[in-house]
C-alpha cells in the first residue's frame, strides 16, 4: 500500500495536546491529542477492501502491510491522533466525549484529487476512552464492516471500510450490561470517509467559548469539504448550516428508504457531511415498526425509535445551530432554517414513498394512502422489505394469502386477508393515475427497492462462523451485498426465521461493543 503519502493537514492547522499521553482526561481548548496505537503481537488479516483501497489511493495490499492495518510499525509520516468532541447522549449535556475507540492514521488523496481519512477503529486507548481500552470485539467490528458497505451499495452516504484483522487478543465485554462479562476476540476495522467530522465538535468549542476556533473550523470545513459554498463573510456559516440540514434530512430519507435504524443518533454520531457513522446497535428493519428501537439501552423511552429518526435529526440540528451562534449571529435565520427541515423532509420522504411504490409523482391524495398503507404494515408485522418485493411481483391471478404469509411475522385470518384485498385494489387504482407506463414504474420501484439487505440474524450467523474460522457466509454476504437491488441469494430474500425472535444480537442489541 502507498503509505508514505499519508498526511495529517488537521494536526497542523489546529490546536492539539501533543504528550502523546493516553490517560483519560479532559483536554480543554484542544480539537485532538496525539497517540500511539497498541501494538499487536498476532494479527490476522480477515478481509481487505481491494476496491476501495485502489479507489481511495492506497493501491494493493501487500502481506507487509497487516502491521499498518492493525496500527503496528507505522512509517515516520504517520503521526496519529485522535480528536476531542462534545455531544448530547440521550437528549442530556454530556459535556467532552472524543474517539474513545478510533484512532486516526492520516489523509490520503487519489489521483482525482479526491481526499479521504483514514482511522483504526479498536486499536487502543486515548484520552476520550472514558474508563475503557479503546479496543473493538470481533462481534461489533464484523457488524461495521458489513454494514458500513452494505450502506455504500445501497446508495446511502457513509464511512466506508477498508479492512477488518483480529488482534489476537482477548477483550471482555458485558455485551447485555447484566453483570456477565466474557472474553471476546479482539478486532480492529480500518475505516475511511472524506472526514469523520460530527455535530460534535462544533459543539465542543462553541461550549469552551473557544470561538476563533470554532470559527477556524468552520473556515475549514467550507474549504475543505463543501465547494458548492462560494459565498463569503457570515453569509458563508448560514449557507453551510442550511446545507448541513438538508444532507441531514436527505440522510433520514435514506434511512427510511431502505429501513435502517441506527440506535444512538446522539448529537456526536452525527457527520457534519450527512454521512451514516458510527455503526453500533443499529438494525435493519425485518417486521415493519415505526416504535421499533434497535438498541435496548433506548428502552423504555424508544427515543431513537425508526418512525422518529426524521424528528432526532431536526432536534440534533437546534443544537448544532445553539453551538454556532456566536458566529452566525442570527437568530431568526436559524430558527427559519430549523423551522422549514420539517416541510423539506417530509416532502422528501413522500417523494421516496412514491418512488417505492412506483408512483410517477406525489399526488393530493397520497398522504391518505401512506398512512393506510402503515397501519396495514404494523397490524400484521409485514415484513419491510419484502412487502416491496412482492408488491412487483403481484399479478391478477396471485394467491394473495400464500404470498402475504411468507412475508407477515404474525398469521392472517380470512379478516386479515380481505384488509390486505382491500389495499392491493386501492393501490392498483392508484397506479392507473399514473402517467408513465407499467414497465417505467416498474423500473422505478426496482431502483428504490433493494432485494438484499443485510439483517441483523445474517450478521449473527456470519459471526458465529467467523468465530469458528470460517469465512463461506462472510463471502457470500459481501457478494450480495455489492449487488443489492438484484436477487443473487433467493435463500436471503425470505423475512426472520423464527428461531432467532427475541435472540439478542438478532434484532435488538446494546451499545456494548
């Protein structure tokens, strides 16, 4: 790999705490604080990212660079560090937080001018590890790998992965938070995005009064990752929150567009690019639930349910306005632009819905028809995926009740059945409105609606195998992953098994690591 053009821009331009000091502590008036990975005795290689490691710059992988993959034996330019970030957890002030667990290497760009970061994620403690080790489990780093790329072919916005080794340690974890902590293989994921920036360290130094910073940050930012901003003085802050907000809203959309939950939307889980970041309890939606939460830690309150997520966003955007206030200096821009991500998400979000469901464009009584369409959803827990699936396939002649049954995770009676009748005639009425052909809404619900999606029971599994040292589901996976909108596995495109209802690590989990 080309590792000698690995640079670290961030280090020089802002303030650090250069000890190199891992202790946990607070580092006030600093955005990063230099430090070393742990060095690992017996890494093993699992997978590397060949595409994205040529795409990004990095080229080939070489049997020499499992070192670097793991943070072991680091070139002279590499000098790593990890960046300090402040964020609401759970809607309460949690004052300093950071990378607790990830570990930056550097930048690299492509040919094309094209720059991406690059970070290990679980190798070894820093200042923001909070009383942990700053290491991964196998368990969790498989989960981000996967889902990170799955996201990617999906056509979501998100940090994507570059490789995923074992340590050749042990780490312990209480993966329930009940009281029985095991041992774990340890892992390390290499992660890349144009940048890892969040919510949260805007709100760091806004909460320091570390203004001139703040606004250093802001100036880097626009500079760096927003080219579409070209104009100046503080009109250059408003255009840059507004764009913040709608790849916020854009991001939500997607979301629900392919029914991913992601568990934590806390303010410092939030990219500053509208990227998916920071993969832990989330879940992809198997029965569909606007109450459900991926992450038992959200239990009982459900605040970062799927059906609120929209709402999360909007919520996290007051606080980052609150943070650059001092610069931006107008309140009633901000509260305008806050006010109006309602109408532009949900206008999003019916422009989604109909392209999932084939409609040419949103028509008056559509809203009446999506929320018909929910209530049939949730009263018989139709699977979320393959309700769409089957929605393409439906002819005149189907045997509407052996089809709705491989796809419900509760059983239809002759009532259930007739509600289902009811809606299928409806939405067949509704796509006779439609001023394009069949095969053009066809094709249009082909685009939008993925025939793969990477469930959390086929997370389970691939781990367990991968525990066992195999890798034959782990490979199939990324096949099928990389081609989500065809149907490779039909053995994958079939809802839950009911084996795993209420099997921890299938549907629900913690935010344990």
């Amino acid at each position: 790999m080309n590792l000698i053009d690995i640079k670290q821009p961030f280090t020089e331009i802002f303030p650090g705490d250069f000890s190199g000091n891992p202790m946990q502590r607070m580092t006030p008036k600093v955005l990063f604080s230099t430090v070393v990975p742990v060095e690992f005795k017996k890494p093993e290689l699992i997978i590397f990212n060949e595409k994205l490691s040529e795409e990004i710059g990095l080229g080939n992988y070489e049997e020499k660079d499992l070192g670097f993959l793991v943070g072991n034996h680091l070139p002279d330019n590499v000098k790593p560090y990890s960046t300090a970030y402040a964020g609401y957890q759970f809607g309460n002030w949690a004052g300093q937080l950071g990378d607790g667990r990830a570990i930056f290497a550097g930048e690299i760009e492509n040919k094309s001018g094209e720059k991406n970061e690059i970070q290990w994620k679980g190798a070894g403690a820093t200042p923001y590890s909070r009383h942990a080790d700053g290491r991964a489990v196998l368990r969790s780093s498989v989960r981000e790998y996967l889902m990170s790329e799955a996201m990617h072919y999906l056509g979501v916005p998100t940090t994507r992965a570059l490789s995923l080794s074992l340590t050749g340690e042990k780490v312990v974890r209480d993966i329930l938070y009940n009281g029985n902590p095991q041992e774990e293989k340890g892992a390390v994921v290499v992660r890349t995005a144009e940048s890892f920036l969040r919510f949260g360290h805007f709100e760091l130094m806004s909460a320091q009064q570390e203004y001139n910073t703040l606004q250093d940050l802001l100036d880097f930012t626009v500079e760096n990752y927003f080219p579409e901003i070209q104009s100046e003085g503080n009109q250059k802050y408003k255009d840059f929150f507004e764009n913040v907000a709608e790849r916020t809203a854009d991001l939500m959309v997607d979301w629900f567009r392919v029914g991913f939950v992601h568990g934590v939307m806390n303010t410092d889980n939030m990219s500053i690019l509208g990227l998916t970041i920071d993969y832990g309890p989330f879940s992809m939606m198997d029965e569909y639930d606007l109450n459900f939460t991926s992450n038992t830690t959200d239990l009982p309150g459900r605040r970062y349910a799927f059906g609120k997520q929209g709402q999360i966003a909007q919520w996290n955007l007051w606080q980052l306005a609150n943070a650059l206030h001092p610069i931006i200096k107008d309140e009633k821009f901000l509260e305008d632009s806050l006010n109006k991500f309602g109408d532009y998400f949900w206008k999003k979000h019916d422009i989604m819905l109909c392209n999932k469901f084939g409609f040419d464009q949103l028509s008056e009584n559509d809203e009446e028809f999506f929320v018909n369409w929910q209530g049939l959803m949730q009263e018989f827990q139709l699977d979320y995926t393959l309700f769409f699936n089957l929605l393409e396939k439906i002819e005149e002649n189907s045997d509407l009740k052996t089809e709705f049954e491989k796809i419900a995770y509760v059983s239809l009676d002759d009532k259930a059945l007739s509600k289902i009748k009811d809606f299928i005639s409806q939405y067949e009425l509704r796509l006779d409105k439609n001023k394009i052909s069949k095969k053009e809404s066809l094709e249009l619900m082909q685009k939008n609606n993925p025939k793969f999606t990477l469930r959390n029971y086929l997370l389970y599994e691939c781990i367990e195998e991968i525990e066992n040292g195999k890798t034959i589901l782990l490979e199939k996976l990324i096949t099928a992953l990389e081609s989500p909108y065809e149907e490779k596995f039909p053995e994958f495109s079939v809802k839950r098994p009911a084996k795993y209802d209420g099997v921890s690590g299938c549907s629900m989990l913690s935010c344990s690591s």
